[in-house]
C-alpha cells in the first residue's frame, strides 16, 4: 500500500502529521515504522542502535509502534524506503499542477486509491486485496486520536499581528503589546489572550512573509488606536521651553538629520546650556532659517563665552 503527502518543510511537527494521516488511512497501526536515519526522528546513534527523539518516541508510544532505522549501507532496507520516491516524481508530479498545497495532498490521496487499486505485476495482485489480510495483523488504533499541534509563546506587534513562521496573522488591535499562546494545527492557526478571547485562522504555509488579516480585525476609518508620540524629547523641550515650539515645528520639517536625533541634540542644548543664552541663539536662528544645530551650538558658545566669561586678550602680557 502507498500513501504520501508533500510539503514544503519536514520538521517533526509535520512528520507526526503525516504519519497519522498514514495510520488513519491504513486503519491500524503496525508494530515497526521503518525510517531512514533522519534528524527529525533519531536523537542519536544508527540502525539498531538508533535512539529516537523522547518527543517523537512518545508520540509512536500513543499509537503502539516503535521507529526503526535501517542499517547504513544495507542495500535492500536504504531501496526499500527510497524507492517510492522515485515512484512518486515520475509518475505523479510528472505533467501535473497544483492550486496549492492543499490541492496537491488532496491529489495525492486520490492518486494513492488509484495506485493501490491497480493489478500489479511483481505481486501479481491488487494491493488493497494483499491488504485486507494484512489489515488484520495490526494493530487497533485508538479511540480518540488527538490533533497533532504545536504552541509557541507570541507577543502582539505594533500592528497587531502575531508571526509564526515569518506569516503574519492578525488579531484585535486592542491585543497589542500582549503575550499570547499560538496553537498550531494541521488546518488552523489558534491564537488566544485567555479563556473568553481566541482567534482562529485558516493556516498558511506559502508565501512566507505575508501578512492574513481578518476583516474583524480591521478597526473603522478614523477609529483606529493613536500611535503614541514617536518622540518624548519634543514633549520635553515644549514643557521645558515653549517659547521655542515654532522652531520646533519647522526644524522637524526642514532639518537634515533624523528628527529624532536632531531633537534629541537640541534637549541636550537646552539642558546643558544657560537658558537664556540658548534662546537667543535659538531666536536668532530662527530669523535665518537656519536649522544646523551644530552652528546653532556655536552660536551659543559664543553668547556664553561674551556673557558669562572673560576672556584674555592673547596679545597681552597675562601678568600686567
């Protein structure tokens, strides 16, 4: 019997996926699942000495199964587990298209009925008929089969999107800055904030960097949450001297550095500085037009340096 599925990862999140979409499709569990040596299944060591992740060995404990690894080198096991997959790019992929990735599976599943149900000449058989004796050497599978999920530990952007594999989802404006829980499934995407709050997409796979919004989550025109003051050292500088709010204005409009570091340097003028001195600097500055606060600051220098120090003349004795 023959079941597949492609996607664009393999982690074990999507192999645990996979393979109980298998069991489900066999309609029993075997005693052994042979894999190769692969990373997302083997913590360590190789064929018979192979130790599976705890994870993984804990989901193959739920359905009565345990991983085994073929033996590096063994010819017959390594063709046994490949071999499909020449199967499969040559005679399903060749010459078709897909919607999506959805699509693609649910092709797959369908091709898999068709393959399963075809006279095969090495087994001279049909495999389904093969099956439904085999089918009664495996074992039962549970009762109740729990969804396959993941969570991950979010905190809301500024635009009120939660990221799980570089895809954006959106949530309630009123949900950002908090921390939520994500619990990824198969089909869908479960964000909550708590109890009574959750949010739940259709899960995306591709095009990484998107962005899914729910129109629920858009608020209405004009009623959207105001964006705090992207610049408190303009608050600081207006409580501290209004009387420069003018100047202000215009040099966030016109001055060549970014505004913030540019209000930035004119608080440490102000702080650093005696008042009035740099308020007349700032007066005259304003009258030219002139927003180069690295000429402003000379300007104050000079005030302070004429004002509150005196200065020697250089072409006199000190001592006379």
């Amino acid at each position: 019997m023959l079941f597949f599925q492609i996607n664009p990862r393999f982690q074990r999140f999507d192999c645990k996926v996979f393979l109980t979409d298998a069991l489900r499709y066999m309609s029993g569990a075997p005693q052994r699942v042979m894999i190769d040596n692969t990373h997302v299944v083997v913590l360590r060591g190789t064929g018979r000495e192979m130790i599976p992740v705890p994870e993984m060995e804990a989901f193959a404990e739920r359905f009565g199964f345990r991983f085994v690894a073929h033996q590096i080198g063994n010819a017959n096991r390594s063709a046994r587990v490949e071999r499909p997959f020449w199967f499969i790019e040559n005679n399903f992929l060749a010459g078709r298209t897909f919607a999506s990735w959805e699509d693609l599976n649910q092709q797959a599943r369908q091709w898999c009925d068709k393959v399963n149900s075809t006279y095969k000449k090495h087994i001279r058989a049909v495999p389904r008929e093969l099956f439904a004796v085999e089918r009664l050497h495996l074992k039962p599978l549970p009762a109740w089969i729990p969804e396959v999920y993941r969570l991950h530990q979010r905190s809301v952007d500024v635009e009120g999107y939660v990221s799980v594999n570089s895809i954006r989802y959106s949530v309630p404006v009123s949900w950002i800055g908090r921390r939520v829980e994500v619990r990824e499934t198969r089909d869908k995407v479960e964000i909550e904030l708590d109890a009574r709050h959750l949010v739940t997409h259709v899960r995306a796979v591709t095009p990484q960097a998107q962005r899914i919004t729910l129109a629920a989550h858009r608020p209405p025109r004009g009623e959207g949450i105001r964006c705090r003051d992207p610049h408190p050292e303009e608050q600081a500088l207006l409580q501290a001297a209004p009387e420069i709010a003018a100047y202000v204005t215009a040099l966030k409009q016109k001055g060549r550095k970014v505004v913030a570091l540019a209000l930035r340097q004119l608080l440490r003028l102000l702080q650093e500085y005696p008042r009035e001195p740099f308020l007349a600097a700032v007066r005259e500055a304003a009258q030219y037009g002139l927003y180069d606060l690295d000429r402003l600051e000379r300007m104050i220098l000079r005030r302070v340096a004429r004002d509150y120090f005196l200065l020697l003349d250089t072409d006199s004795d000190p001592h006379d």
